[in-house]
C-alpha cells in the first residue's frame, strides 16, 4: 500500500475508533471489550501471517520493538477503555490530539530527528489552539470527567512516548509479524487487567457491542496496527502524530451523529485552527522558501 493511502486509511480507522471503543464496553465492561478485542487481533493476525507465509523474526532487535510497542498499547488501551466510561468518544479523540505536541518534542530530545522550527512550532500552537476550542464547545463530561481526563493525559503520554521508542528501536520486520509480536506481548497484561477489574465472563452483551469488539479486534487491532507499524518505517515520527490533529474531528462529528454527542458551533473554528495548523506544520517552510525566492 502507498503511504498516502496508508496514512488515509489509518485517519478513517482512528476516527471511528473512540466511538466503537465506547459502545464496546456498554454491557461488556471495559476491560473485557479490551481483552477480547485483542483476542480477536491476535487470533486473526497469526492467521494472515500464517496465509501469507510471512516469518515473525525473533532477534533481538524485533523482540525489544514488540516489548515497546506491546507495552505502551497496553498502557494506552486501558486507560483510554477505563476512561470511555465518563467522557464522550469527542472528548478522547481531542486529548489524543494532543499527541504529536509530545511526540515531536520526544523525537526532537530522544531521535535528533529533526529541529523545532518556527514554521513547525507555529503549526503544533494553531492545531493546539484548535483543540482548546473544541474542547470548549460543549462537550459534556458527567460524573468521574476529572478522572477520566486524567487517565486520558496519561495515555497520550504513553502512546506518543511510545511511538518515539519504536522509531528509536528501529526493527524493519514486516509490519504484520509486528502486529502479531505486540499483541502476543500485550494480550497477557490486557488478560491479568480483566481479571483484576472483573473476571467474569459478561451474562449478556449487546448487539452493538459485540459488533464494535468484532471490528476494533479486526480493523483496529490488525489493519490499524499495521498500518500504523508501515507508516512508522518510513514516515517522520512527527508527520505520523499529525494524524491526531484530524481523528478529533471527524471522531467529534461521528460521535455527534451516531450517539447524540453534543458538538456545538465553537467546534467549526476548531476545525479551521487544526487544518491551518496542518498546513503551516507541513508546507510551512516550504512556502516560505517559495515567498524568499
């Protein structure tokens, strides 16, 4: 698949993923829709692998990648589950936004992958912007929101720290055999989680949340995944994060139309923040030079 595509199809996944995540655990719980759904990945990713005969390394460089990329999903995953239960899915696609301020930040002190320039730091501050204004356009938090927004911080910290791990790891096994080697690391701990927080096996689970945990362990766990491991080999950590500054919104109007998420008219000139951030992020210094010569 082109990278384009790749980081088309990965925007699409993520934007429905808060969604899917909340309705998951309606019923279910939050740590067995986490469970199962990697169950699923797990199941259906060492069948493809085995389809399409692709070997799963185990040197030492591929099973340091699967313990960063397995352990920070984990971290990441759980969190974001237990705080689904007091925020909207809006609200967890907003924070996530926050992402590739910490991740460009990360790779500027851990990778010297590149500088912070003015352009670029121009960019992360409107997209930035752009956030708080969703964030005050009248998302509803409920009970426990402080909590959950905490909890939803701290993911962010995980998954974009962990993002700067895995480029600094550097493995080129094929994105699918590192699909499968960090679910394998990550299915133990999402297990010992559900036993924790409930153990049981749910009595009964609706419709709708089976068929979330369905397309989140098929879609989200495998597709998403190694999408987002093919994207990590040859794509700038910092242009990965911007897919942050897009999920939010199109997760905003998912949520709103789906699930009678309240989005109000602050929301619209967010969305002209997060675009114009983009753009200045990605074409700032081009346009720049182009003004220069």
């Amino acid at each position: 698949m082109s990278l384009p595509a790749a980081f088309v199809s990965v925007i699409l996944i993520w934007s429905t993923t808060p969604l899917a995540i909340k309705w998951s655990a309606l019923g279910a719980g939050f740590s067995f829709a986490v469970f199962s759904r990697m169950a699923i990945g797990v199941v259906l990713c060492a069948a493809l692998l085995a389809m399409f005969r692709v070997r799963l390394p185990l040197h030492r460089r591929a099973l340091h990648s699967y313990l960063a990329s397995g352990s920070s999903m984990c971290g990441t995953m759980l969190l974001a589950y237990w705080s689904s239960q007091y925020v909207s899915s809006g609200m967890i696609s907003v924070l996530f936004g926050l992402s590739p301020l910490i991740t460009s930040l990360g790779a500027m002190l851990w990778l010297k992958e590149e500088s912070v320039t003015a352009d670029k730091l121009a960019g992360m501050l409107l997209g930035l912007a752009g956030l708080v204004l969703v964030f005050k356009g009248g998302l509803s938090l409920g009970d426990g929101a402080a909590l959950g927004l905490v909890a939803l911080f701290a993911a962010v910290l995980i998954q974009a720290l962990g993002l700067v791990w895995i480029k600094k790891v550097g493995d080129d096994s094929p994105p699918l055999a590192t699909t499968l080697g960090s679910l394998v690391v990550a299915l133990p701990l999402f297990f010992f989680a559900w036993w924790l927080a409930d153990g049981h096996w749910p009595a009964a689970i609706p419709t709708r949340a089976v068929a979330a945990i369905v397309y989140l362990g098929m879609i989200g766990s495998v597709l998403g995944f190694m999408l987002y491991y093919y994207m990590i080999k040859h794509m700038e950590t910092g242009r990965i994060a911007l897919i942050n500054l897009i999920t939010p919104v199109l997760a905003l109007l998912l949520g709103h139309s789906l699930n009678n998420e309240v989005v109000l008219p602050q929301v619209w000139f967010g969305t002209a923040f997060i675009l114009l951030g983009l753009c200045m992020h990605r074409w700032g210094a081009r346009v720049m030079v182009g003004r220069n010569g």
